[in-house]
C-alpha cells in the first residue's frame, strides 16, 4: 500500500484518501458500512467539513472506536472567531473525538494570519495549545490566496484541486509546498466528475508529492480505489497518450463545479449548468435531458448579468456568458 508523507507533520497517510463530502448523500447505515469498509481496507484517512452537513457525524458513528488508528481533518468556515470555536465544539462532538489532527480555515477569500484584525490564526493557536487540534491547514481554490499561505510560513498542510488538468501554475503550487514542507492534500483529482478514469488519475497524481483524497459515496467507488492499495496504476505510454488526448478537450476555461459561485439570485444551478456541453458528452445524458434537466437550464433564460457569479468564481471564468453557451449547445441535444 502506497503511503505519503504530509509535509511538516510528519502524518503518514495512504495515497488513497477518504473524502467524505459525498457520504452526506446517502442514508447513515449506508454511509457508515462505506467508511468502515474504507478502514478494513487500509484507508487511514478521512477528511470532512463542518459545511457537509452530516458527514461529521457519520464519520464519528463508524469510525469512533478506532480514532486511534485513523488520521481526521476537518474544516471551518467560519471569518468569527465565536464562529470558529462554535464549529470546533461541534465537529468534535460529532466526530466523538478529543482533538482534530488537521484543522483548516475552510476557503477563506484571504490568508488568516496574525494580527489581521479577524482573530482567527490566533484561535487556531490558541485551539493547538489546548491539544484540540494538533495542525493547522487551510483549503482553497483561489491560486493567490494558496501561495500566500503556503509562503507565510503559516500553515502545515494546504488543500487545493490538483489533476492532470492542472496548469502549469498549479504544478508550480505543489513544488512550491515540497519546497516549504507543506503537506498538498489534493481535492478535485477527478476534476469534479470530469475525469471519468480513476485509474489515470491516480497514475497521474503518483508522480507528485500530494495526498488524494477522492470522494466516495457508493461502495462500487471505494472497491476501485481500494483495489489501487495492492496494484497501484503506473504511468504507461497508453495512459500518457489519453491525458494528452483528454487535455486537448478540456483544459481551458470549464467550470470545475465547486459551487462557490452559489446561490443564484434566480435560481440557476450554475454549478452544473455551466459545465452541461461536458456532462453531456462525459456521462449518461438521460438525466440531464429529462423534464426536470430541461427546466434546470432553462433557468438560464433568466439571468440578470449581475455579475455576482463571476466575482465569486475562484477560476476567474465569466461566468454568465459560459452558461449562455453551455444553454446553446444544451438546446441542439433537444432536437
């Protein structure tokens, strides 16, 4: 089983990391057997959010009496410190635990530092005294904001998408966190549901020090990833000639669906909307064609060009004129 270190923690995880996002979909029983079956399988990591709903507390019901033998982050997003002690109380209880391995500031629009005026960088301080938590990481998607963090000399782990969409700038990031000895753990691995082959992700992001986490919600999915632990992908010239043929197709200006961007104030969906040309051509399109996809993209017709969407976008996309073209190109699968 492939193992990684996280940086400056000295955390050892499995290359195949547990993102728990996803089990918020399912029922508890469900979510329960998936994350106990990661366990038996010899994931050692699990990373949560206090914003993913129950996935906090279906990780404490399957995994509490072992907490021991596992290794936990989980985030805030709170720009309060009574909001960060709030959500550090809670996901402590709901995760039955004493302490959080890794806690993180959870995609701030800035560097929590000390003496910003905010108190956070100092709460986080103040939560390590106290043996509540034993690291202090951050998550992002604004490139800016990741460098700072990781140049401040702030942080011991940074949470950042990374695949083999990636630019050169992203590549750049985790050298950056190799240089400085801060842990990447790496979200997004399969581009929010783009990248349909795990096992080219994964041969990918095994030539770079960074730690997947990959989001799991159905046993089918852990059974793949788990199957990595005792034949792990490599790198072959088939799998080089894919990526590049995939790169050509998608890199470039796509909405990545990280839903930042939300709420719409008429409604649009804009997290799958705006990357609908995609889906279409990735995935089954019967959902997406059916009564209800239809009239999820015909929200579009109401767009206001106020402009929110795009300022809140990470990537920088414009993002209204991205989702009248995905509506175009979504209306000639219609006919």
């Amino acid at each position: 089983m492939e193992m990684i270190r996280l940086g400056r923690t000295n955390l050892t995880v499995t290359k195949n990391g547990f993102g728990a996002l996803p089990v918020q979909r399912v029922g508890m029983d469900e979510a329960c057997l998936i994350l106990r079956k990661a366990y038996d399988g010899g994931i050692n990591y699990f990373d949560t959010a206090r914003s993913y709903t129950d996935s906090e507390e279906k990780l404490g019901n399957a995994l509490a009496d072992v907490r021991e033998n596992i290794i936990i982050s989980t985030k805030t997003p709170s720009v309060t410190v009574e909001g960060f002690w709030k959500d550090l109380r809670t996901s402590l209880s709901l995760l039955k635990t004493d302490y959080i391995d890794i806690y993180q500031f959870h995609n701030p629009d800035f560097c929590p530092k000390p003496n910003d005026g905010t108190g956070l960088y100092e709460a986080m301080l103040e939560a390590r005294e106290k043996g509540l938590i034993r690291y202090i990481g951050i998550t992002n998607h604004r490139l800016s904001v990741a460098t700072e963090a990781v140049n401040s000399g702030l942080y011991d782990t940074l949470q950042f998408p990374f695949s083999y969409l990636a630019s050169e700038k992203e590549e750049e990031l985790v050298r950056l966190c190799e240089e400085k000895d801060v842990g990447f753990i790496c979200m997004k691995a399969l581009a929010g549901g783009l990248i349909t082959r795990s096992d080219v992700a994964y041969a990918y992001l095994a030539q770079y020090p960074v730690a997947p986490i990959w989001g799991i919600q159905r046993e089918s999915e852990l059974d793949e990833f788990l199957s990595y632990n005792e034949n792990p992908p490599a790198m072959t010239k088939e799998i080089l000639s894919f990526i590049e043929e995939e790169r050509k197709e998608l890199v470039g200006e796509f909405c990545r669906g990280c839903g930042y961007c939300m709420p719409c104030p008429v409604g649009i969906e804009i997290n799958n909307c705006a990357r609908m040309s995609l889906l279409l051509r990735r995935s089954p399109t019967a959902g997406h064609l059916s009564e209800a996809g239809q009239a999820k993209m015909k929200k579009i017709e109401e767009c206001l060009n106020c402009g929110k969407c795009s300022s809140k976008c990470p990537y920088g996309l414009d993002t209204p004129a991205l989702l009248r073209r995905n509506y175009e190109d979504y209306k000639t699968f219609l006919k």
